[in-house]
C-alpha cells in the first residue's frame, strides 16, 4: 500500500483497518480496478477507495474538512453540527457518476467526509468518532445519489456545489454503523479479511 499523502485519507485507512473493512486504495490500482474493456474518459477523475462489502460496494471519494472552532473560543462548546461544510466541485459528481456507470451493477459511488477537530469531540454531539496521529476526527458519509438529489450550486466560478445543513445532517450518516445501527457501510462478519 503507498503512502496516502493527506492526512484524511491516512485517518479513514486506519479506521477501516480498525473496524476490519475490506477496502482498496485506487491510486495504486486504478488500472487494474477498471471493468475489462473500458476506456478511461479524457479528464476523469479519480476517486480514492472501492471498499468491498454486502453489495452494494462502494467507490468512495474521502473529502478532507476542519470543523470550525466555535465563536465564544471555548473549546468545551464546539462548532455545532450545522457548521459542517460538505461542498464538493462539479468534477467529483461528473467523475463518480462515470466510475458508478463503469463499475455497473453492485457498486454505489459515496462521499465520506472528515471533519479535522481541534480536541475530542464530544460524545452526544457525533456518532462516529475516531483518533489517529495526534488528531481527532469526526466521519459523515452520504451517497452519491442522495448527494445530488438535495445539491445546490455554492460558488460558480469554482465549480462547487454544496448542501444545506438540514439536508446534509438528514441525508448524511455514519460510515460504521456503531450503536446506531444506521451507518452507510455494514459491519463485516468476523471472520472477515483485513484490508489489503
């Protein structure tokens, strides 16, 4: 496996290890993930893990964030929910819709987000929760297909969409279910490899 190079993504692999989620990084086997016979369009970009479960599997796009410190600079009362921004460009919904239609039937194209916090976030106000290399971070996931039913554009000159906040904190979810029960990606069986 190569070295991811944003923290982000170093923090998401370490937490599909920890919760044993079969996954492979693309951008080491881009090539060899592509269906037989498929051509690449000119300007596609690329996506970073197909993480491989109960279909359907996902082609997952990791999308970096910090949440905002909140206003009164007190670190006991953090940034709420809300504040969470979740816009991602034109060329991320182009790219995933070609990588969804390319991998066909059993495959779904999904956002995780992760949100950078300045220290531990409270437990009531996140589901999921995870530490790695000194930071914490919190995880929203979202599939690609209720991404686009609820988008607005966000900058036009940039190329970027985003969500409101309602329909980001009813459409988004954890990525593990934990406790809730509600994640985007089941728990695997134990007896499930560890990712490769």
């Amino acid at each position: 496996m190569g070295q991811r190079r944003h923290h982000y993504e170093r923090a998401f692999q370490a937490y599909m290890r920890s919760r044993r989620v079969p996954f492979v990084s693309v951008n080491e086997a881009r090539k060899t993930l592509l269906p037989e016979g498929s051509d690449l369009p000119p300007g596609l970009k690329s996506f970073d893990y197909v993480i491989y479960g109960h279909p359907p599997s996902l082609l997952v796009e990791v999308k970096g964030r910090k949440l905002p410190e909140p206003r009164s600079g007190d670190p006991l009362r953090p940034a709420p929910r809300s504040a969470m921004q979740s816009w991602v460009t034109e060329d991320d919904i182009t790219s995933l819709r070609v990588w969804e239609s390319l991998f066909g039937e059993g495959f779904c194209a999904a956002f995780v987000f992760m949100y950078e916090c300045r220290s531990q976030p409270p437990d009531g106000l996140f589901q999921e929760i995870t530490a790695h290399e000194g930071r914490w971070y919190a995880l929203r996931s979202i599939l690609l297909e209720d991404y686009v039913g609820a988008m607005r554009p966000r900058s036009r000159k940039w190329r970027t969409v985003d969500l409101p906040a309602s329909s980001f904190e009813s459409l988004s979810r954890p990525f593990c279910p934990g406790r809730s029960g509600a994640g985007l990606f089941p728990d695997p069986p134990l007896h499930q490899p560890l990712a490769v």
